[in-house]
C-alpha cells in the first residue's frame, strides 16, 4: 500500500530543523544569565524558564509578529513598519541584537538559496529601512515556501523551544535525554498557546521581567557562552 505524502510537511521539517543555518545557536534568551545569576535573581529551574518564555514571550510577542508578518504576504513595506514595531515592543537591548542577528542570518540563508523576497528584503536591512527581527523574518520566509499560518506558528514555537532546550544541555543545566524529555512537555505547551486568536493590529507584547534583568546584567559582564 503506498501512502500520500504533502511535500508542504518536508518544507516545513527542512526549515524547522536545527541543521538549517539560522545562526540561532549563539542566544539563549537570558537562559545562561539567570542560571548565573541566581544568587542575586533566584533559582534558576530550566523547566520553569521554558515554560515562561514560551507562554509569556513568544505566545504573546514572537508567536504574534510571526503570524502578522505571514499575512502581510509579501509586502515589503508594511514588514519593515512590523519590524520596527518589534523593536520598539522589545525592552532589553540584548533580546533587541538577538532577534536582529538571528533574523538578518536566517534572511542571509534564504537569499543564497533564493526564496522569494530574502534579496530584497536584506536591501531593505542594509539601507536602514527596516531591521531584520526574527519572527518577521520568518513570517515573510516561510509564507514564500507556500506554508500556512498555522504551520509557520508551530515551527516557530518549535524552533524557541528546541533553542532553549539546547542551550540548557551546552551550559550543563540539564542533560541530553532529560532536555527531550522537556521539550515534549513544551510541544504541548506550544500547541495549548498556539491557536488563540491574533488580530492584524494584535499589540505585541511580553512579560518575562527577571530573564530581561538577566539579560541586562549580562551585557555587562565578561566571559560568557551565549550573547544573551
């Protein structure tokens, strides 16, 4: 018996993948702040700080953007306004560069192997009209590899979570098999958030106040593993 297969499900595994160059493996989301920080912050349980950023900032901020910038479908100037909204939503100059540097990397990717729009919107980055972060870069890519908005939402949650979940392991907060383990409760997390409603002007916004202090306080500290 043969099975159908929607090629639209390779797409969509292909760019959700953590071999796909994005240059997210540098970030952590103030992850290795808080762990060192406890002492001054709290204990840091990475168990909870998933679930926080999860329902707290990307539900709410990422998950919002992403899905907005997919319907602007293409529209070069209305994803450069959204990009700077992002900025402006975003208070931490730490999660700010992060999201601009991974999104410009992503964006860098997909104009090399030619998807629609990367070219044009990373000419749009280099003149200063608009700044790369990454939910509205995914929303814009993704949308141009024919992949719906719900699709695009859960590898966006994916991809947060995944990211959180290997920097928990590479900073020694947990291990390989029990980090999966997390990242399955996360999965559900990521499908209990994903389908509230966004409207097309949904504010953007996050409260994750300790991890953004977190960050913070790392920008000024020496030596460390991740950016933020």
């Amino acid at each position: 018996m043969s099975i159908g297969l929607d090629s639209t499900l390779l797409v969509a595994l292909q760019h959700a993948d953590s071999q796909f160059p994005s240059g997210g493996f540098a970030f952590s989301q103030g992850l290795e702040a808080s762990s060192q920080l406890s002492a001054r912050l709290g204990p840091c349980n990475f168990d909870d700080f998933l679930e926080t950023q999860l329902r707290h900032r990307w539900a709410a901020a990422d998950r919002v953007a992403l899905a907005r910038a997919h319907r602007l479908a293409g529209d070069l100037a209305k994803l450069a306004e959204l990009d700077f909204e992002v900025e402006a939503s975003t208070f931490v100059e730490g999660l700010r560069a992060g999201s601009r540097r991974n999104g410009v990397a992503l964006l860098t990717t997909h104009s090399r192997i030619g998807t629609t729009g990367a070219g044009a919107y990373r000419a749009l980055i280099a003149e200063g009209k608009a700044l790369g972060h990454l939910a509205v870069v995914q929303g814009l890519l993704w949308r141009q590899l024919g992949l719906d908005e719900p699709t695009a939402v859960a590898m966006g949650g994916y991809q947060a979570a995944a990211s959180l979940a290997t920097a928990a392991v590479r900073l020694g907060l947990v291990g390989a098999i029990q980090s999966q383990a997390l990242l399955g409760k996360a999965l559900t997390i990521i499908a209990e958030v994903s389908p509230a409603p966004i409207a097309d002007d949904e504010p953007i916004r996050s409260f994750t106040p300790l991890a953004e202090i977190a960050v913070a306080l790392h920008g000024a500290s020496g030596q460390r593993l991740f950016s933020n």
